[in-house]
C-alpha cells in the first residue's frame, strides 16, 4: 500500500509543480534572508502586502477605506522598522490605525459589516507584523543571522514532512471538519522532521554561534515548539478560508496557492520563535 502512495505520488503531475515552485521560491527566500539589511526588509514588505491584498479579497475589504488604512500602516510601520526606535511609535500607528476604522464604521454605518472592521484592524497583525519578525530576528546581534533560520526550518521542515509523510501513510484524521487531508501521522511526522532539521542544523553552525550554548539541544526544542505553532497557523489559514468560501488566497505561487497559503505557518512561528529566542539570549542558555 506505501508503494502504491508512492508510485502515486511521483506520478502526480500537481506534486512535480508544487516541488518546482516551492525550489523557486525556496531559492528566492534564502537569497534575501542571506542578504540581509534592506533585502530581507523588502522582501518582506513586498510579501506583506501581496498577503494584505490576498486578504482583503478573502474578506471582500477590495480597495475600501478598511484596505487602504491597512496597506498605509503596514508601509509606516514597515519604514519605522527602519528609522527610529519602533515599540512607542508602533502603538501609537495601531491606536490611529483602530481609530480611523471605528470612525469610518460608525460616520458611515451601517454601510458596513462588523467583521469587515474587525479584520481591517487585524489583518495589520496577521500579516504585516507578524511577518516583520524574521527581519527583527535577522537583524538581532550576535547571532540573528543564524537563529533567523529555526523559522523556516520549523514553518517549512514542518510542511514539507507533515505533506510528504501525511500522503504516503496518513490513515488516521487530524481535524476532518476543517482539513479533511491532513493526518495524525503527517502532523507527528511534521514536528519530528523540523525538529530534527533543526538539531543537524544546530550541529552545522553551533561554531559560528558562541553565545548559544549546546545550540543542537536548544534548536532541537525551539523547533519543537515552532512546528507545532506553524500547524497552528497552517489551519487557522484553512478555517479562515472555509469561512470564507474560498479554497486558495491567491494564484502567485503555482500549486502552493498565494503568499498567505505559503506562509500560513511563518505567520504563527515567527513572533513566536523571536520571543522565545530573544528571552533565551537574555538569560544567556
């Protein structure tokens, strides 16, 4: 039976586009996050507000009042990054940002819905900050430059274990009311294939980065916790849509779908893994 999923798989024309966009991309990805500095910051605006679009198309937001506030603050928050010491100025933007999106509910009610506010002021979060992570991690010294990488191992490694593992003896259901496809066994074999990636990768680079100490253990357990975010933020991309009624956010990446359908699972692994790693380098493991 594992044979026949496998024979299957290889001669599914769908699996051979996917792989070959996901290199492309792959290969588009690890160029700007080695580049760094502005490369990095503006490979990230640039995917922020493709996935802003993708978004506000998802919500029927279009080019609304509640698209346009958010595209603006995701670019002003996107050029503080960059400019001055972000934390005040930022919350200050986000408390503009939910002012003009209540006054234009209520100047203009009941024009629109509820949720149509809601999501105007939290796609911002879900996207744009969210995304912003890996830049801020990048940039952290000493050792960002390296510890930026737990991020896609554990968003990617996670995906790319949990698809090929889940297709080939996926038998048993993960959530069958949102996922139908996604299995226990692809799930499990998500978390231990990015954890596993991330240890050999703690192995490779635990000389560049002295201030970490036993680095293969404290990735090994980072990922850990990352995979298991990224399934998070994997279904609750699928619950959004199914919400929705749409199957994909956008067409921009050939079999992946568009930029949040690739980066569901950044979008949840992120923020996460900056704060863990950032309190572990405070307290010096």
């Amino acid at each position: 039976m594992t044979d026949d999923r496998s024979k299957g798989l290889l001669k599914n024309k769908s699996f051979w586009v996917r792989t070959g966009s996901a290199i492309i991309f792959a290969a588009i990805f690890v160029t700007v996050m080695v580049l760094g500095g502005y490369f990095t910051w503006g490979f990230l605006l640039l995917i922020s507000l493709i996935g802003l679009y993708e978004f506000n198309r998802a919500m029927q937001l279009y080019w609304g009042v509640f698209a346009w506030a958010g595209y603006i603050v995701t670019v002003a928050y996107y050029v503080m990054l960059i400019t001055v010491d972000s934390t005040a100025y930022s919350f200050m933007l986000f408390g503009i940002l939910l002012f003009v999106d209540l006054a234009v509910f209520v100047f203009t009610f009941p024009r629109y819905k509820l949720e149509q506010v809601f999501a105007g002021f939290f796609e911002v979060f879900y996207v744009g900050v969210a995304l912003s992570f890996l830049y801020l991690l990048r940039i952290h010294p000493p050792s960002g430059a390296y510890l930026v990488w737990l991020i896609p191992i554990s968003a990617f490694g996670s995906d790319l274990f949990a698809y090929l593992i889940g297709m080939m003896f996926g038998k048993t259901p993960f959530v069958p009311r949102l996922s139908p496809k996604k299995s226990v066994e692809g799930a499990v074999a998500g978390i231990i294939g990015a954890a596993l990636l991330a240890l050999a990768y703690g192995f490779a680079v635990q000389k560049y980065i002295p201030d970490v100490h036993m680095a293969p253990l404290v990735f090994l357990l980072l990922s850990l916790f990352g995979a298991a975010a990224g399934q998070v933020g994997d279904l609750a991309a699928s619950a959004i849509k199914r919400k929705v009624g749409i199957k994909d956010y956008g067409k921009l990446i050939p079999g992946h779908g568009g930029i949040l359908d690739r980066f569901d699972s950044v979008i949840m692994v992120a923020p996460i893994m900056y704060l863990i790693t950032i309190y572990l380098m405070v307290i010096h493991l």
